[in-house]
C-alpha cells in the first residue's frame, strides 16, 4: 500500500481530532453515571425489599466505543418481583416511579419514560441517561428479560457478558479494536446522513469486527483494517452466519431464513440483524463497496489532495489530512 500522503498516523490524529469520545468527556460522564449507580445502591442497602436490583453502565460508554457525538449515556437497571408488570408501557411507568422514590432530589419531570427506556435528566451537564429496564430473577450472570430498543420486545440477554465478550477482543487488540469499531461506527454515522434509508446498527459493527479479531486479523494498521472489514462486508453480502462461542454452542443457533444472521454472543436464540431486509443488506454492502473503493483509491493516488478527497468519501469532509 502506497502511503505517501495518508497514513496510519493521519488516521490516528483523525480519530483523536473528531471521532473520539474525549477522555476528560468519558470520564465525567461515567463519574455520572456510577453516581445515579452509587445513590441506587445506598437506597437499596437502607429498603432490601425494593425491586430495582442494581444498575449498571451499558452500551459504548462501557465499552469504549462512544463516538465524539455522544449525547446519551445507556444504563441497565435490573428488576426483581413478582409486582413488576409485563406490559412494557406499565413496567416503564413502574421504573419511572420507582427512581423518582430513590432519587427524591430530581423533579418528577427530571425522570421520564419513553418508547423503550426511562430518561434521567442532569441539569448540571445538560446530559441524559437512559434507563433501560430488565426483569431480573435472580441469574447468576445477570441474564435478565431486556426490552429491545429495536421493537419493545423483550429479549434475554446479560449486560456483564456483554461487557466482558468485547473487553477479551479489546485484550487481544490493546486499543486497536476499539478505535477500529468507532472508525467503522463514524462511517456508519456518515452513510445514514446521506443515504436514505441506510441501517447499520453499531452492535452489528462490532460483532462483525470481533469476528475479524477472532479471525486472527490484525487491527494494528488502521487503513489495512478498515479495508478488511469493508472487503469482509462486500465479499459476504451481509448474508454469512457470524456466530460466537463464548457462552453458548454454536450448535445451539436456531435455524434462520432471514438475508442478515449476526447472533448475539450471549443469546443463541438473539439474531441481532433480524429486522434487516434484503434491501437493507444491500444497501449496507453498496456503501462498503464504495468506502473499499475509495480506500484502494486514496492508497494510490499521486497527490496529497486527491488522496484527501478519496478519504473524504469514507469520512466526510471533516476528514483534511
């Protein structure tokens, strides 16, 4: 690969500049969020019969992987008791009360259910927290009924396991892993402000590049990996089986006649890409098509500027070298 004018480096500075969840920034919003954690808890060790078990900080905050354009931090909240209702609109409402009880300092309107989460608003930070409930029985792996933020169905799943599937690919890949699922996560960003009808849910993103890590590819070189996994999409047609072993069987994977079949690694009966058509798989492997393009083409263009511009197409115009 020719780099002359573009290299690793660039994208590494790049990333910093303008794809990156600052550390100051990650730091305070974490502190914020182990200290609605922290208050829970002191609330649950004075009331042991109350029915929110425990938060816990979910979602790219936790994992690493926020993007600059982070505006929302995910928190898990678990709930035990017969009492807790089934009726999603009914077990929000439930969460929303049951937070106001351990949060007396926040105004009622300060704790608000949604479509599929209760939102937590700080008025200091001017940042919100989405509450996302989980019916809990006592698991001893935190396996919990999650409501989908895709369709309000509720959907097993264990936020502990979830942390520690993509903190053993970030061991094995010490910072690349990350930065490459955010490059891939800020691309992704890109197409669906310009392409209409464009779906690629970042879950997805990082289970296709922990297969690629599981896979033995090195994520070292950022624009040898960004080709990889744009190459991997285009050459799978978004139709090939990605599934995990690290909690389950891959035997124990349902028969599946959907075009997308990307399966949650700790819930074999969870295909994360079960809403997505055939025109959305299709339009996910155009874009990557377009992106390995580009790449190949900034790699050997004769000048600084016209590899800036190929770049451009992968990144915006945000992206200047």
């Amino acid at each position: 690969m020719a780099r002359q004018h573009i290299d690793h480096r660039d994208i590494v500075a790049f990333a910093q500049d303008r794809v990156n969840l600052p550390k100051d920034k990650a730091d305070e919003y974490r502190a914020q969020a182990r200290r609605l954690r922290e208050k829970l808890e002191t609330y649950v060790g004075e009331h042991p019969d109350f029915t929110l078990k425990k938060m816990m900080l979910s979602g790219s905050l936790a994992k690493g992987t926020a993007l600059r354009s982070l505006n929302d931090i995910d928190v898990a909240c678990y709930i035990s008791g017969a009492d807790a209702p089934q009726d999603i609109v009914k077990l929000l409402e439930y969460l929303a009360e049951r937070l106001r009880k351990a949060f007396p300092n926040f105004s009622p309107e300060q704790v608000q259910p949604q479509t599929y989460s209760v939102t937590v608003s700080f008025r200091g930070s001017g940042l919100d927290v989405d509450v996302v409930p989980i019916l809990y029985a006592g698991d001893p792996q935190w396996y919990g009924n999650l409501v989908s933020q895709d369709d309000g169905s509720f959907l097993e799943t264990s936020i502990p396991l979830h942390l520690d599937f993509a903190a053993k690919r970030k061991r094995v890949q010490e910072k690349h892993f990350a930065q490459v699922v955010r490059l891939v996560k800020y691309w992704a960003r890109l197409m669906k402000q310009e392409r209409e009808g464009f779906r690629f849910k970042s879950f997805m993103i990082e289970m296709i590049l922990a297969k690629l890590c599981d896979d033995g590819l090195d994520f070292a070189d950022y624009p040898e990996a960004l080709q990889h996994f744009f190459t991997y999409v285009a050459r799978s047609d978004m139709r090939e089986l990605i599934v995990f072993s690290d909690y389950y069987r891959p035997s124990d994977v349902p028969a599946l006649n959907c075009p997308v079949k990307i399966i949650d690694p700790v819930n074999a009966a969870n295909n994360v890409g079960r809403l997505y058509t055939s025109a959305n798989a299709d339009a996910i492997v155009d874009a990557a098509l377009d992106a390995g393009d580009a790449i190949d083409a900034a790699l050997a263009a004769p000048n600084k500027q016209l590899t800036v511009a190929y770049w451009q197409k992968v990144f915006g115009s945000a992206f200047q070298g």
